[in-house]
C-alpha cells in the first residue's frame, strides 16, 4: 500500500511540475490565426528574433488558418481558444466588440517606434470609427492589416468592357456558364442592393451607409429574386478557386475582392491572358481586415508587438509583395515601393490613403481605386441577430441551380439505378426458381433407399 502511494504521489508532483512548465512556456508562445495565405510566412521567424532584441524575451509562434470569419469566431466564442491574434473582417470584428471578445492593444514599446500609431493611414482610422462597437471605438481594439474592394474581374478577350461596368454583367445571357461569383453572402448582397435601391441612392432617400444596415425582408427579398435570375448563368460559386478560372480562361467574368484579381492579373499576363478588374458605377463595399487580441488570448503583450511589426513600412511591403492585397500603412516608404512609372499616362487621387498632394499618383487603379471609386463604396456592417435571414436567403439562391440539363441527367442516373436493381431482382428470382426446379428434378430422378 505505502508503495502504491509513493507512485502515485510521484505522478501527482511530475504531472504538477509538467503544468507549471507548461504555464511558463506559454508565456512565451504567441498564437496567431490567420486566413490562408495572407502573410509573408518568412516574417514569422523574423519576428520573433526581433521581438527578443527589442524586449530581452524569447517568444515561439504558433501560426495556423482559417478560410472563412465563423470559423475563427466559433472557436473563439464557443470554444474559448487561446489565440492572442486574430485577423478577422470588419464586420466581424464589429460582432465581436459588440459581445465583449476583445481585449485593447497595447501601445506600450518601451524605446520602440510604435509603428500602429504612426504608420496607418487616416483613412483606415476613419472607416475603422464607423465600426459600431456599441460606445466602444474600434481603432483601440483592433488596427486594420489590409483592405480593398469587392468589383468585377473579366476577360477583355471576350467581354464588352461598356457591360462590366454596371453589377447587371452577371445578368448577361452572353457570358452564361463563364460567371463566377465569390461564394461570400454579405459581400455579393452589399452590391447588389445598391444596383436595385440606385434611384434611392441618386435621389438622397437613402445613403450608402445607410444601405450597409439594411436587413429588411424587403431587401432581402429584392437580392434574393433578382440573383435567382443570375443563377442559371452561372458556372460556380467559389471561395478561392476563381482566380484560377479566370486564369485558365474557363471564367469570363468573377464577381470577386481586388485582391484576387491582382493576383489573377499578375498570373494572367505571363501566359497572355488579358484581364482587367472594376468596380461598377452603381457603387460597391470596401473593406478591411484587421488584427485583433481576442478575450482568451493569453499573451497579450507579445500580440501588441506583433501587431506593430507588421505596420513596419518594409513588412507591409513584403507583406503586399507577397499576397497582392493593399496594406493599411500610408508611409512614403511604401508610395515609393507601389509607384509604377509605366502608369504615368493613367494616373489616379490616392489623396484619401496618402494625404494631400497625391492627387495624380501613377499606381495601380486595382489595388489603390481613384478617390471617385472610394466615394461610392461603403462599409459593411454586423446584423447581429438578422444574420440568420441573409445566410438563409443565400443558402436558398445556392441551393436551386437545377437547370433543364442537370434535372435530366438527374432523373436519368435515378431511372438507371431504379432499372438496374429491377433489373437484379428480376435475375436472382429467375435463378432461384431455375435452382428449385434443378433440385426437384435430381430429387425425383434419384434412387429411393
């Protein structure tokens, strides 16, 4: 008895010092949750040898993915994870401000150059404090890490570029079964409402900002009649696989975010493929993604540092370089590195992101939209409870794209299947009969004992 106790409070002293290590090691991990591809992963290690030079302290990051916002929202509202940096939407990070899930970001670098505060752009911080976060102001709880548009990516080959400036592009009988459309509900609602509710928008009875809350049955009925119609056209709802299909030219026309169609630019052009990106006349959501600290995060100092590094000026370029998407921070640094000389003869106002004296800038108008673009797009906002309705109406729209073609292959695989196992049957009561009359007749021909 004496020796099973020494062995079992051996074990308790061995399991107690493994969980102190434990809890000390994690003092120095930091855990990171990112959407797929959307870093220079060569920056991770860089990052934690200079958080070392800069605080005297080791740290190890723990980098993993998510491809979609409720993913990452439910692990951290449902399941508690331990994350200590998020990268969630703004209209997420609007959900999560409004249920108590962030915790602020700190400012304190000690001797530092806090990077956050000098380096991102007015007109981040600006959108940033339209976040509803329900008497609490998004920019303390969250700094925007890049952002962009939702437009049109299409084929100059084959399609008018007079038809992709308006949103009823996807609507032409023309470019059936070569549309693509991201399958992102509230990124492909925002637009359209704003191409049905034009006369309102153009008259003043409503304004744009207005349109991003509006979760009315009306609405969403008005969105979900009118993409029934673009249904039959379209060859398939995507989450990253457009690009591809623009590439390929198996796609004419993507209703897609602008930085996939940089990258679907860049890729295109080297196998000749001409493809150009807009945002139609009728207008069109910006948006931001942001890190965030969220309320279970268990090293939040190293969060707050790894946050700054990123609004470095040479880590947002890289970072830039890297997925194709448009970085937060407005430095000189990072004008210089985008200006593109052979644009000089197209130049556009990025004045809004960079400040006043840059009103003729030769960048690209995909990645950095002319003031006349930004003036037309709004931000997108959290429903709440009404998110239900928008998630129903979109999975109704997805789920009805029977069209003549498909109903008949359909029917005819099930009257295949239906005929076959007829068929079957028909066979092994033909062979169990002729077996019973085999039987019979060796049992009647055989000798009686």
């Amino acid at each position: 008895m004496k020796k099973i106790f020494e062995i079992l409070l051996a074990a308790t002293v061995a399991m107690c010092l493994a969980s102190a290590c434990s809890e000390s090691d994690r003092d120095h991990v930091l855990k990171v949750y990112n959407w797929s591809s959307y870093i220079d992963e060569a920056l991770i290690p860089e990052f934690e040898q200079w958080y070392e030079e800069c605080t005297g302290e080791p740290v190890r990051v723990i980098y993993s993915t998510f491809d979609i916002n409720e993913t990452m929202l439910a692990k951290i509202e449902k399941g508690h994870e331990d994350y200590d940096l998020c990268c969630p939407s703004d209209y997420i990070i609007e959900r999560m401000l409004q249920q108590d899930l962030l915790l602020p970001i700190s400012h304190d670098f000690g001797d530092t150059t806090d990077y956050i505060e000098a380096n991102i752009s007015p007109f981040v911080r600006h959108f940033f404090d339209l976040i509803d976060g329900k008497g609490k102001n998004a920019n303390d709880y969250a700094v925007s890490f890049m952002w962009g548009t939702t437009g049109i990516l299409y084929n100059e080959k084959y399609v008018d570029p007079e038809d992709a400036r308006s949103w009823d592009i996807i609507l032409n009988e023309k470019y059936k079964d070569r549309i693509f459309i991201k399958d992102a509900a509230r990124d492909i609602y925002a637009p359209i409402l704003a191409r049905l509710r034009q006369d309102d928008l153009l008259s003043g009875r409503v304004t744009r900002d207005e349109l991003m809350y509006d979760s009315s049955d009306e609405s969403i009925a008005m969105v979900e009649q009118y993409m029934n119609r673009v249904r039959p056209l379209v060859a398939g709802w995507e989450a990253d696989f457009g690009k591809e299909q623009m590439t390929q030219e198996k796609g004419w026309v993507n209703m897609t975010w602008s930085g996939d169609a940089v990258w679907a630019i860049e890729e295109a052009a080297e196998i000749g493929v001409p493809l150009n990106y807009v945002v139609p006349e009728e207008g069109s959501a910006v948006w931001f993604d942001g890190w965030v600290i969220p309320k279970y995060a268990r090293n939040t100092k190293a969060a707050s540092w790894f946050i700054n590094f990123m609004c470095r000026s040479d880590n947002a370029i890289r970072n830039m370089d890297e997925i194709g998407y448009v970085s937060a921070v407005a430095t000189d640094e990072v004008l210089e590195a985008v200006r593109d000389s052979s644009l000089s003869d197209s130049t556009v106002d990025v004045s809004y992101m960079f400040g006043e004296g840059h009103e003729c800038e030769p960048l690209d108008n995909v990645q950095y939209p002319d003031r006349s673009v930004i003036e037309r797009c709004s931000l997108e906002h959290d429903w709440g409870l009404e998110t239900e309705k928008l998630l129903s109406m979109w999975a109704r729209v997805k789920g009805n794209q029977l069209t003549p073609w498909t109903i008949f292959v359909i029917c005819f695989a099930l009257t295949f299947v239906a005929v076959w196992y007829v068929y079957k049957w028909i066979y092994r009561r033909a062979r169990r009969k002729a077996r019973a009359r085999r039987y019979r007749q060796v049992k009647k021909s055989s000798p009686r004992k």
